[in-house]
C-alpha cells in the first residue's frame, strides 16, 4: 500500500516536466508554430537555472532564470521562422542542435556541483491523510503549478477572447490577418510563452528532479514532449495526462527492478522511448483523426500579404 | 523600416552566397566569444580554423573526422529534398557500427584468417544492413501507421544508444578488458586499410568522395533521383506526375539509413578498433548541420564536411592549447545552422527599405 502511494508520487513527479514542456508547446502549436527547438531550449534553461539556483541558493530564481532563458531561445526562433520565413522544422532542428552545444559549453563549469536537497513540504493538514498524503500531497510546488498552468490553460484555450482568437491564427492566419489581427504578434507571444514554459520544465529537471546538471541531461524529454501534444491532440488537459503516463512508464523501470524483474537496466530505460513510438503509431493510424484536431495551419510559414 | 519582398525567382546567387556570409556570421561571433572569455582572438581563429590545416597529419585527421561526416550527410542531403525528416542518422550511425563491429567481432574470436581488402567489402555491407535496418522501422512506421518520422527516428537513437550501452556493459565486453565497458580490441586483419602510411586515414574517405559523386549522379542524372527532387519542392505536381510519395519514403530512408550505418562500421573498425559506449561524437546530428550548409547538394555536402571536421578538430585544439571546453565546437555548429537559415532568406526575399 505504502509503496503504490510512493510510486504515485514519483510518477507525478517525473511526469511534471513533461507536463510543463508539453503544455508550453501546445500554446504555440495551438497558434500554428511548431517548435522543434524544445530539446534545445530545455537545456540551455536546465543549465541556466541550475546556475541561478547555485549562485542564489534560491530555487524560485532559478525557475525564474530558466523561463527567462528558455524565452530568449524562443525569440531567436521565432524571429527566425516569424519574420524571416525560414522553415519552422529546420529552424527548430537548429536551436536544438545549438542548444545542446551551448548548454555543454556554458555548463562545463557546474559539473559535478551540488544544490541543497529543498524539502518537500507539502500541503499542510492534506500530507498526512494515510495514502493520499504522501501518494498525492508531499510534491514539490512546481507539480501543483503545472496542473494549475493545465487548468488556467483549458479557461484560456475555451473561454476567452483572446484564447479564441489564438486558435483562430493557429487555424486560419489568412483569415485572422483579414480580420486586422497582427497574426505575428500572436505568434511571437505565444512562441514566448512556449520557450518559457519549456524553460521551466528544464530548470524543474536540474533544481528538483535530478538535482544537478551534466551534459545531456534532458535525454530527449523535449521531443516527447511534442510527442505528448500530437497524442493529446492539442487539448490541455490530455497533455497533463499523457504527461502523468510517461512519468509512469519512467517509473516502472524503477519499480521492476526493485520487484526483482531480471532485464537489463539499458532495456527499461528504453520503455519511454519505445512507448512514445507505440503510442504515435496508435494515435497516428487514423489520420483523419490528426487531421480534424491538429491546428490546420501548423508548422506553414505565414507571410502577411502586402 | 525594412520589409521583405518576395523574388519572383530564387536568386542564384544568394543560394552560393548564403554559405558564405554565415560562416563569416560563425567566425565573427567565434572572435567575439574568444575575446569574452578573455583569449586573444586572432590566436583563438588561429588554433580553430588554421591549426587544423596545417601539415600532413593535421589534413588527414581531418580527412579522418569528415568521412563519416560526408556519408552521413550524403544520405541526409536526398532524404530533406524529397521533403522526407530522417533526423536519425546518428541512431542508424550506431547500429552500422554495432553490426560492423560484431561482424569484426567474430573474426577476431574466431581469428578467422582474412584479408583487410575482402574485409572491407563484407563491413561495408554490415554497416548498412545496421543502418538500413533502423532507418527501415522510421519508415516502415510512417508509411503503414502514418507515424511522424521526426520523432520516430530521433527516439529511436536513444533506443540505439543504450542498446550499444548494453552490449559493451553485458554480453560483449572484454572479459579481459579489467570490467570497463568495451569489447576486445579487434583483430588487425579487420582494420580498415590505411591511405597513408603512419596516419589514421583510411580508404573509407575515398569511398565517402566516390558515393558523393554517385549520389550527384543520381539526383541530377537519373529520372529516379529527379522523381525525388521534385517530390520535395512540389508534392501536388510530383502526385499528378505519378510519382509515388512511398516510394521516395522508403528510398530515402534506406539510402540515407545505409550510408549512415556504412559511416558507424567504417568509424568502428578504423580509428576505434573496438566497440564502447561512445562511438559516435555526434556525426549523426552534426551531419545535418553539413546537409545544410551543403545546400543539400552532394558535392557541397563534401566541403561543408570539411568545415565541420575543422570546427571538431579546432574545438579539441582550443581545449588543450587554449584550455577552453571542447564543447565550443556544438556552439558554433549551431551559430552556423541557424545563421545559415537567416541568410537563405535572402535567396528567396529582396530587403526593401519602405519609409512608414
């Protein structure tokens, strides 16, 4: 019993970078722009809050640093694929590459360096309900944001005007332009949004989840994560879930091999990213199905006609 | 301010210019990072971009350091113009050289008595059995799942990554080798013959100059290779024309696959000798960086490989002369992509200068 609460509480835990990372990609996904730079951006955060964190020993600002970090990666993309038209796959591919190249390089200093354990504090009065507590309610902070960004997302997303009339540049940007919406605008803003919130999930890895930084250490969690919006087909809340899942499958390779699973530990690290392309394959089989939820205008370079 | 206007035709002379300027982009803010971190410039250019050309055993390292740059990218080069993502080829990369490298691996147990020159025809092919076959799956799941390719092949390197990991940790490891996670060195009758004597060069360059010049005459002499360019820029008029998107699929995927695992078994039996957990520095990924730069042309690809092999060895040079960390080089593979990206604006966009 104990042990099931423990494991509901690293599943959460491992899935909340996945969820903040996927819920940043799905704003500027839901406005069009597909950024494939996230693996990048999510170290060059990780590495920069790390620092942060180090040189302040306050983790706020490190989660601060890394959101501002992520953004400013973000901006370079978004210039680049915004206003001057240049491929958003290749644009993303790029700031992934150079992300993990200049993670590397800036980073070389912060190897092997420690942070000091924050404890979990939990939510007094709820943390020591028998298995609720320590299963749900003893979790860094940062887990709590991420359902709250989820919530505060889906109202946005569906009840607003401004939510509305991201979809609508996501889904027609001809149209939106005709209207007088400055359809780059939007999407600078929202790709702004994406990078930080892609910061956020990198500077959670370093901080709190691993603590530490060492070259390589996002191990392709950026690309899951547009995975997850692919198979959440762009809603909010199927991204946290999905999110919720991969930390799962993350932790079961844990959680066999304390039951005595006999499989080589290479192989259990291999379920996440197996499990990614099993649950592409599912989701992809129908692509009408893609195609009626995907943001009709995704991944298209946008020229504002003159 | 300024506005961009589009060209009624690409201009010509931006897609030769456009490589140009971003690597004068790459070397300015290369002069600029050297002065920040307090090193003299001039000298910093000098042990990155001319250190690595000077002598004869400087060239060859880099003829060394681009072979499996130019295979890779050769492959990568054909799969973006026909509009096909194979992001993977560092994963491909790895299982040619794990394929390469049992294959090696065997001879050597067995100490199988052959000749270096009937063995490099055998490696070849298991380099790209290897890579074809993990290219195969991207493919094969796009095609019958409509999975995206992207993400299918780039998490399929980490599945190849920690495979390799598991065979040099577990059934491959030198049981002699004092527990590290490496198998035996591998038999000299398998090592990839040399070019020059006394250096690490090997014959696998004048294959990696020999399939550039192939794949030139496939995409710009053959319909088929032309029935995959089209594909690309026109899909609509490559549909009408009858070309099938499945068939350039699974060409370009087995193609770029295969010459990335013939890079990976080259990489494995040639300067390595044996197998451990870090074959690859990075070819795969940096390999699209050349693509690129290349302009997706084979011949390009060919000294786009050259740069980048430069970058790798002037980035170890400014570790040990200049003691700066060799992870430089990934920062200015990256000034150099999306520079490069910025500039090929230009080719298809005139800046016009509109008062408003």
């Amino acid at each position: 019993m104990n042990e099931t609460a423990l494991l509901i509480a690293a599943t959460l835990a491992a899935g909340t970078p996945l969820a903040l990372a996927g819920l940043g990609l799905l704003v500027n996904e839901r406005a069009g722009v597909v950024n494939l730079g996230a693996e990048g951006m999510m170290a060059i955060a990780a590495v920069t809050g790390f620092a942060a964190a180090f040189h302040t020993g306050n983790d706020w600002v490190g989660f601060a640093a890394g959101a501002a970090a992520g953004a400013a990666a973000a901006a370079v993309f978004g210039w680049l694929a915004l206003w001057l038209y240049t491929n958003q796959y290749a644009t993303g591919l790029a700031l992934s590459l150079f992300g993990g190249g200049f993670s590397a390089f800036v980073g070389t200093g912060y190897v092997g360096r420690k942070l000091e354990q924050s404890a979990g504090v939990g939510i007094p009065g709820l943390r020591d309900v028998p298995f609720l507590g320590p299963a749900l309610f003893r979790q860094h902070p940062m887990v709590y944001v991420a359902i709250a960004i989820m919530a505060a997302m889906a109202w946005f997303f569906y009840r607003t005007r401004a939510g509305l009339v991201l979809r609508s540049v996501g889904e027609s940007p001809e149209s939106a332009h005709a209207l007088g919406y400055p359809v780059r605008q939007i999407r600078m803003v929202a790709v702004l949004v994406g990078g930080a919130l892609c910061g956020v999930s990198g500077a959670y890895l370093s901080i709190i989840y691993a603590p530490m930084w060492v070259e390589g250490m996002i191990a392709g969690r950026g690309w899951i994560a547009l995975a997850l919006t692919v198979f959440a087909t762009w809603r909010p809340g199927r991204v946290l879930l999905g999110a919720y899942l991969f930390g799962g499958v993350t932790m079961l390779q844990f959680h066999l091999q304390a039951q005595g699973v006999q499989l080589p530990s290479q192989f259990m690290s291999m379920l996440p990213y197996l499990s990614t392309i099993f649950v592409l394959v599912l989701i992809s089989r129908d692509p009408l199905w893609i195609r009626l939820n995907m943001p009709a205008s995704l991944g298209k370079t946008f020229h504002p006609g003159s | 301010m300024i506005r961009l206007e589009g060209r009624l035709a690409p201009s010509r002379l931006w897609s030769v210019l456009s490589p140009v300027v971003a690597m004068a982009i790459t070397v300015a803010v290369a002069a600029s990072l050297f002065a920040l971190l307090g090193k003299d410039p001039v000298r910093g250019l000098e042990v990155f971009l001319l250190k690595p050309w000077s002598g004869t055993r400087a060239l060859t390292e880099l003829g060394l350091k681009a072979t499996p740059l130019i295979l890779c990218a050769l492959g990568l080069g054909l799969a973006f113009r026909a509009n096909v993502w194979n992001i993977g080829a560092e994963g491909q990369f790895l299982i040619g050289g794990i394929l390469g490298g049992g294959l090696a691996l065997v001879i050597t147990e067995n100490q199988v008595p052959v000749d270096r020159w009937l063995f490099l025809p055998m490696l070849v092919v298991a380099g790209a059995v290897g890579g074809m076959l993990w290219a195969g799956i991207a493919a094969f799941l796009k095609d019958r799942f409509n999975a995206n390719e992207i993400l299918v092949s780039l998490m399929l390197v980490y599945v190849a990554d920690l495979f390799l990991s598991w065979l040099v940790f577990g059934p491959w490891k030198d049981p002699k080798g004092f527990n590290f996670p490496q198998t035996m060195n591998f038999a000299a009758q398998t090592g990839v013959p040399r070019l020059v004597t006394g250096m690490r060069l090997h014959w696998g360059f004048i294959l990696a100059l020999v399939a550039a010049v192939a794949m030139w005459a496939f995409m710009f002499r053959t319909y088929k290779g032309m029935q995959l360019m089209v594909g690309g820029p026109a899909p609509a008029a490559a549909r009408y024309a009858g070309f099938s998107s499945r068939w350039a699929l699974w060409v370009t995927f087995l193609i770029s696959g295969g010459l990335a695992g013939v890079a990976g078994a080259l990489e494995v039996a040639g300067p390595m000798g044996q197998l451990t957990p870090h074959v690859s520095q990075g070819y795969g990924f940096a390999a699209i960086i050349v693509a690129f730069v290349g302009r997706l042309h084979p011949l390009g690809a060919v000294l786009a490989s050259l740069i980048l092999a430069t970058f790798s060895i002037g980035g170890e040079l400014a570790q040990s002369r200049l003691g700066l960390p060799a992870a430089i080089t990934g920062v200015f593979q990256g000034v150099l992509l999306l520079s490069l990206l910025a500039c090929d604006t230009l080719i298809n966009y005139r800046p016009r200068w509109s008062p408003r």
